[in-house]
C-alpha cells in the first residue's frame, strides 16, 4: 500500500536501475574474512554490497556432509524408514527406498544431509556425492549433469568432455566453474576425485562400524570451492595464520588465483572497514529497510515465506507508476539479497505493490530473473499471479 507522496529517489538506485535496462552484468566481487576466538566469518560483497553470509564455529558439531560406515540399528516399517548408528550420541535418520533393504546389524554407506534439530538426530541418504571445485562426483551411478547456470554451447562443451573421463561407476554434476577452464582440468580433477574415492573405500570391509570416512566441514574450504573464481577481485583476510592456510589450499587448486588473497592489516575492523557490520547484526530483523526509505517484511509460515513490500518513507518526484516500478526494482534486489543471506529456501511469495502498466509487471520478472542469476543456488522466478504476488522457488542451502 503507497503511503505518502513521492518527492525523490536514491541516485544509486536508479544507476543500477540504468545498468539493468542497459544489459550491464559486470560487478566487483570481494572475499572479506573476520577470525576471532573461535569464530571466523565470511563475507561476499557484489558491487561492495553484502550477498552471502556465513559463519563457523568451532564449538559447534557439523554433520552435513560427512561420509559414515554406520551400523542399522532399528526400522520404521510403516514410514520405510531406518535409525544408522553413526558413532554418535543419537543415531541417524535414513529414508529408504521401496528397493532398497537391509537387515538390522548390517554395515550401510550413509552421507549427512541434514543436521539434528532437537530430540531428532541428523537425516542421512545413500545417494552419496562429494563436491569439488569444478565437478561433483557421484560415485554409483551412471548420470552426467550440467549446472543449470550454463547456457548454450558451453553445455554440450562440457558434456563432451565429462564423457572423455569414461567413467563406468560412478556419475558427474559440471558446476559453474568449469566453464572457465580447460579440458585437461576438468578431466584431471575429475580422476583426482575417482582416485579419493578409491582411496576413502579401501579395504572398506576391514574397517568397523560406526566409523566416520569423510569430512566436508571446513568453511575455508568451501569458500574457496564455492566462492572463489575468476571474477573476484580481492580476498581479504584479517588473519595471518588464515591467510597462509587459505594460500596453501589455493596454491594446489587454482594456483592463477593465489594474487588476490591477501592479509588485511588495518586497524579499522574489516567488516566496518566495507560498510557491512551494522547489516550484518540485523540479518535476522523481520523488516529490512530499503535505502529509499520504503521497507520489507519477511515472515516465514511452515509452508512458505511470505514477503510484503511497502514504500514507507519512499517518495519521489515522477507519475505514480513510474515511482511506484522504481520503488518494487528497488525492492526486488534487496528481496533477492536477502533471500541468499538469509539462506531462505522452499516456496517464497512476494507481494509487490500494485503496478498498472503491463510493461512494469513484465520489467519486474525480468529484473528478478536477472537477479537469480547471480545466485549459485538455483532460484526461479515462476511468474506473476493474477492478484499481482509472484511466486519464487529457491532450493535451500545445505
């Protein structure tokens, strides 16, 4: 609902607005690193503002991810459903299959996909994959997938190359990243991985239950898996120890990247050196204001999240429509923001202010898809209902 008249509009809001209707897709792209005690946070900037957030600490046990020899302790029948003793205080959670049967006693490969929530220990799947920097590796199928970010002929491109590795036990998934390397990398790494995985299951048998095989719990790690491309500019690190250990790593994967990590020695803290800490501390606020002066509401419900735009104190000094469009632009990259900072995933539905013009509504779409482009995670923008709300689908995060 429009509260108030219109007398002005943020200058960097109608800038990017100019490079979206330009067709404008570069960005600068920052790795901010802040280590204290036993915490150690990472920031991603785009175009020096804040994207992706996340936070380790060493006191809390990470599960998501780890490979286990476990040992089946009892059945659900009626929900075909398993508890695996992992070695832990409570046992995993296993769905199983209709195809799928086991014993109670016997030895099962488990991956961890989800952690425990209060009394219900950790969800685990026998569909085990392991992550690396340009390729997942699946080992026990026979499936070759493309990430959905690669469009065109770079697809088949990396189709072909992943059926050069001819491998007979085990399937792929080709990430982003891959598309800014050469056939030997990819299919290097690709036997790297094959190699591990040999390794990590030897003389399996000979090895007791429950017993933990594999770890994937190393924020560092994953920031550079994840995070670290071509298209970053700087990776500032707060830490000497940090930054030697995230040089080390990089040195062995992508050694062309080693120049952009450097230690950040100023005194000002990074995070307030960058403009983000005060964001950072409200990241859990259920309104988010816009730099306009209008504001979002995020409400989560067990079926789905529920966003809400108001103008609030934005006002400008154009026609109603074309302030009330520049106002939902301006709303929609801070809505996409929060979604990946927040982590925010299923079913979001977002209620926009009402536009008249046909034009604006199909503007909007386009703008979000833009938007969801920019997100690792895969985010679709379904489309705009007949009441005006449109409809996101983000897979969550693991």
């Amino acid at each position: 609902m429009i509260q108030g008249g219109f007398t002005k509009i943020l200058r960097d809001n109608i800038i990017n607005l100019k490079k979206f209707l330009k067709g404008n897709k570069e960005f600068m792209k920052k790795i901010l690193v802040h280590h204290k005690r036993n915490e150690t946070a990472v920031a991603i900037l785009e175009d020096n503002k804040l994207v992706n957030y996340y936070v380790d600490r060493d006191d809390e046990a990470k599960l998501i991810g780890n490979i286990y020899k476990g040992k089946i302790q009892n059945f659900l029948p009626g929900i075909q459903a398993a508890f695996v003793d992992i070695g832990r205080d409570k046992n995993a959670f296993l769905q199983l299959s209709k195809k799928e049967t086991f014993e109670i006693g016997q030895d099962i490969l488990i991956q961890i996909k989800k952690e425990a929530i209060g009394t219900k220990g950790p969800r685990a799947t026998t569909a085990i994959s392991i992550p690396g920097h340009n390729i997942v590796y699946i080992p026990g199928v026979k499936y070759i997938g493309i990430s959905h970010k690669v469009s065109g002929q770079n697809r088949k491109k990396l189709f072909d190359i992943a059926q050069k590795a001819k491998l007979k036990d085990a399937g792929l998934i080709i990430r982003t990243a891959a598309e800014e390397c050469d056939e030997s990398e990819i299919i290097e790494e690709i036997y790297k991985m094959q190699t591990f995985w040999k390794s990590l299951t030897k003389n399996l048998n000979k090895k007791k239950s429950p017993k933990l095989l594999y770890s994937d719990n190393d924020l560092m790690s994953k920031i550079i898996r994840d995070e670290l491309t071509n298209d970053v500019d700087e990776f500032l690190i707060d830490s000497l120890k940090i930054t030697q250990k995230v040089k080390k790593l990089v040195k062995h994967i992508s050694p062309n990247l080693v120049e952009k990590i450097h230690r950040y020695e100023e005194k000002t803290p990074i995070f307030e050196k960058f403009n983000i800490s005060a964001e950072i501390l409200h990241l859990n606020d259920r309104e988010v204001e816009l730099p306009s002066g209008g504001f979002i509401v995020i409400d989560k419900t067990e079926a789905l999240i529920a966003i809400d735009v108001n103008t609030g104190k934005f006002v400008g000094d154009l026609n109603l429509s074309d302030t009330v469009f520049k106002a939902n632009i301006e709303a929609a990259e801070m809505i996409m923001r929060q979604l990946r900072l927040r982590n925010i995933g299923g079913i979001i539905i977002v209620d926009f202010i009402d536009m008249p013009k046909e034009d604006h509504k199909a503007k909007l779409i386009k703008f979000l898809r833009e938007e969801a482009k920019k997100d690792r995670v895969k985010t679709k923008i379904i489309d705009m209902t007949p009441l005006g709300l449109v409809e996101i689908t983000r897979r969550r995060l693991k």
